[in-house]
C-alpha cells in the first residue's frame, strides 16, 4: 500500500509538471534520486504562541484583535492536530523501512540511492537529465487505508529544496495529496 501512494503522489511531490515547465526540460526522462530508506522524520512544526494585541505601543481594533485571535487559535488547532497525527512517526512506533524497486514512474527514471551515498555527495547540484533527490518518510495511514500521513523533502540542486508534512487520500482508486501542513522552501 505504501509503495502504490509514492508512485501515485511522486509527481505531485516534486511539482513535476511546473518544474517542468520552468526548466524547459526535454521529453527526456529525468532522472529522480530516491532515498532506498523511507524513514521516520518528521517536517520542524512550531507551536503557535499567541496573537499580537497591538505593535510599537499602539493597540489594535479590536476587529484585528479578533482576527488574529481567531489565527492564532486555527493555528494552534492546526499544531495539535499535526503533533497527534505523526506521533507514531516521532516516537519510533513506526520503523524504517527500505523501499524495494516497486517505484516507478512513465515520466521519471527513478534510481534508489542509499544513505551512505547521499552522505558522500558535495552537494546536490543536478546534471543534465536528473531531475532532483527525494526523501520520504514512512506513511501512517488510518485504518481503513483511505488517509495516509507523511513528510517529504525534494531538493532539485542548490537553492532549490521543499519539504512538508502531508496528507493524502485515495480519490477514485489513486493516492492524491489533499492538505500540507508544516514545511519550507528555500
């Protein structure tokens, strides 16, 4: 089941099509570096702290107050909801596994990459008709096995790198990312 969502939401991860599209790739398959390990990482979350009341000693409306409460307070929602969903991933309930050669993709020539290779890389600058690195976490899904939960970082050479917790749901027999939490972008 974990391998079926990777191969259905790879694309979507790396932003496939718009990358595409900006890069002028040729019709060439690009070639993906996956890491042969999917592992139990999580994306950094930080917990919402409070709203602001006003700035530089002058209040604010208390429309604004409300309006930054009412933030504030989906945030923190948002913070507890994602703390709950991946704790299995951060307590270590759930173990890393590896990945068997079940990845594949009609637009992407993927190639399972080991730590210790990542771990040797300079840096990950991409050469012509590779495509970029990509990390994925294992996939705590529900019971049901029509929502899963992971984190994944894509990174298409210097400067260039997201990553995000996410979800995913099973739509019409394929997996689709349907919400992204916490993340960033460089």
């Amino acid at each position: 089941m974990e391998n079926e969502a990777i191969n259905d939401i790879i694309l979507e991860m790396t932003k496939f099509e718009e990358m595409k599209e900006l890069n002028e790739f040729r019709k060439e398959k690009l070639k993906l570096y996956v890491l042969s390990t999917l592992d139990t990482i999580t994306a950094y979350t930080i917990k919402p702290t409070g709203y602001d009341i006003g700035a530089n000693g002058i209040d604010y409306s208390k429309e604004r107050i409300e309006k930054n409460k009412n933030k504030f307070e989906k945030d923190l929602r948002q913070y507890e909801f994602e703390k709950k969903i991946f704790i299995d991933l951060k307590k270590g309930k759930i173990k890393t596994r590896e990945l068997n050669n079940s990845i594949k993709n009609e637009k992407l020539n993927i190639e399972l990459i080991t730590r210790e290779k990542i771990d040797v890389l300079e840096n990950f600058d991409t050469k012509k008709n590779e495509f970029g690195y990509l990390f994925i976490s294992r996939i705590v899904f529900n019971r049901n096995f029509t929502k899963g939960y992971l984190r994944f970082d894509f990174i298409c050479g210097d400067g260039c790198a997201w990553d995000s917790n996410i979800e995913i749901k099973r739509v019409n027999g394929k997996w689709k990312i349907t919400e992204y939490f916490s993340g960033g972008i460089a």
